[in-house]
C-alpha cells in the first residue's frame, strides 16, 4: 500500500471526530473519501498531511509510520478548497514555490495544466478554473507521494466542477499519482474515484468500487447517501424465493433469496430509476395510484402511494397523470433489504 491509515481515531477534547478508520490506498489509486459535513473527513486529511497528531492509530506511507513526522517530511501534498495561491507572485512562481532553481519541471507542469499562455499573470487575473489547475500544478511540482484533494470543487459552479473534475481524472491518470479526492458531492466521488471510503459520523460506513456500493449498500445510510433512494415496509414471508409482504399484496423476487427468517419486518431501499409503472400485474409489483408528479427536465419525478398509505419514488421519462391507477414494479436485483435496527437513526 502506498498509504495505509491504521486504527485512525482523533479527539477534540470530550468530541470524538474520528472513530477507529482504517483504509489503504495503493499505488497510483484515485479514492474517494465521502461524506456528510463533520463526518470527519477533514480531520483524516490533516492526519495524513501532518497537521495534526491523531489521538490513536498510525499513518504508514510506503509502509513507514509517519504519523509523528512533521509535514515537510512526508511526500504529501494537499489542495485545499479554497485558493492558497500567493497572490503576489505569478502562476510560474507560485509553481515553482519550494523547488530548486530547475526551469524544466515548472514548465512541464504549465503544460500539464494548459497554463502555459498564463505563466506570468498573478491569481488576481486568473479565472476559478485556472486558479485550480495552478494550484494543482503547485502540488505535483513536488512530486508528492500522495496527493490529498481536500473539497477541490465545492466552491465552484456547476459548469466549472464539472470542467475541473475532468480535468483532474485526466491529470491523475497522465501523473499516476496516489490521489485522496475527499468530497461530499457522491457524484463528484463516483465520477472519479477508482474506490469510495463512505464515512458517516466519524467512522468507516462502506468501502468498495463507486458501482458496487451503489448497487449492493452495506448499510441504510450508504444507499441514502450514494444517490436518491425510497423506501417500502415490507415482512419476509417467504425464504426460496424470496417473497415479501405489503398489507395484502405480496411481491416474489425470483432468483433472491432472504437473508433473515421468516417473518422478519425489513424496510426495502429502491432506486427511484430503476422503478418503472406498468397497468398489468405481475408478481413483483404493487397496486398503487399517481399522487404527485414534477417536471425536473432530463426526466419526471412521480410519486405513487400504495394500498399501505406508503409512498414511492419513481423516475420516469414519460409524464403520467395524477390520479392514474397502476402498478409499480420492482426489479428484485435492486432490492437492498434492511432490519428494522440497522435503519434506526444513528445515536
């Protein structure tokens, strides 16, 4: 591994920031770390970069513990969200900010980041997006070990994130820097990040490809927070195959089967895009009627209420009526069944 964070956990005073992390990044990885506001992703990243002591656990680049180094002793370098640029020198200098008195690498790095035109303006001339790619170059100038990317986009509109965050996959893919993009944006985390480290107040709640954990959450709070998700109350009635109860309706998954023992109450999380609306009945679908429908351009957000009061989530490319009578059909690979206990909010 080229980082390894080991039994991570770091206190301020009575308040536990971070509980017990551990995750590896290997050599020439891209992983997210993601997370709601104050789940701890800051602290992690000022461990790794040295800024701060953990209170438990160890930091090992390339298999040495760093975690009493100080920073400049580490190989690692950080971007932070907001511009650290010193605002009196040029793009050329701030690049080369720190390095020895070589020209080549500064301009290798200008042309990394198609700064090439701008080496001579000051931050103050510079747009968002180039600010970016200058502070990008001013990081790898260094030839860091890790590169950490602490909310590199968050300060952006949507037009430029989504220019800079190509920008950055591409850089990381030509550099093969070890890279660490911590964000709370899960779209920003799946569209780059090789792995997601999902982190939920303070501790490790997933780990895995963006794909797999999206598909197959380990826990309710991963499926909320990869995407948008609905939820339906439902009782295993069945074991092969596994058969589910709604009031009076069943639904019969072909192919699954329960992972707890009949009769079990478990909530169901669906993807609202994999959800579709159909007259005719089948055994993975539910009675149900239109109740709300909204307009959000590239497709329709359709709620549906069942027999059980229960409302439902669809994503639909066609507009359907409000008080339509239908069907809602569940696609049993998109199924991701809870206990009752797992869903309870956490303390």
């Amino acid at each position: 591994m080229m980082l390894d964070i080991d039994g991570l956990s770091h206190r301020y005073g009575t308040e536990q920031a971070v509980d017990d992390v551990s995750f590896g990044l290997a050599d020439g990885e891209i992983v997210g770390l993601l997370g709601p506001s104050g789940c701890g992703k800051t602290t992690i990243v000022q461990a790794i970069a040295g800024h701060l002591r953990p209170t438990e656990g160890r930091i090992r680049l390339r298999g040495t513990d760093v975690t009493a180094k100080p920073p400049e002793s580490r190989g690692v370098a950080v971007v932070f969200q907001q511009s650290t640029l010193f605002d009196h020198m040029t793009v050329a200098e701030n690049i080369a900010y720190g390095l020895a008195d070589d020209a080549d690498p500064v301009a290798d790095y200008l042309d990394l980041v198609s700064l090439t035109n701008q080496q001579a303006a000051y931050p103050a001339e510079l747009s968002g997006g180039q600010q970016r790619r200058a502070e990008l170059a001013r990081a790898l100038a260094t030839d860091p070990d890790v590169l950490l990317l602490d909310e590199p986009l968050s300060a952006l509109d949507r037009a430029l994130r989504t220019e800079i965050r190509a920008e950055i996959d591409r850089i990381q893919r030509e550099t093969g820097v070890t890279t660490l993009f911590v964000t709370h944006d899960q779209s920003d985390a799946m569209a780059l990040a090789d792995r997601l480290v999902v982190m939920q107040n303070g501790a490790v709640a997933g780990v895995g490809e963006p794909r797999t954990l999206y598909e197959s959450p380990p826990t309710p709070f991963v499926a909320d927070f990869l995407g948008r998700s609905t939820t339906l109350q439902a009782t295993v009635a069945a074991q092969q195959p596994l058969t589910l109860s709604v009031a009076d309706s069943r639904l019969v998954f072909d192919g699954r089967t329960a992972e707890f023992p009949t009769g079990t109450p478990v909530t169901c999380y669906l993807r609202p895009e994999a959800l579709t609306l159909e007259p005719q009945p089948d055994t993975s679908s539910l009675p149900c009627e239109v109740v709300r429908v909204v307009d959000v351009g590239r497709h329709y957000d359709v709620t549906v209420a069942l027999e059980t009061g229960e409302e439902l989530l669809v994503e639909q490319s066609t507009q359907s009526a409000v008080g339509t009578a239908t069907r809602v059909s569940i696609p049993a690979r998109t199924v991701s069944l809870f206990a009752p206990d797992e869903t309870a909010p956490p303390e």
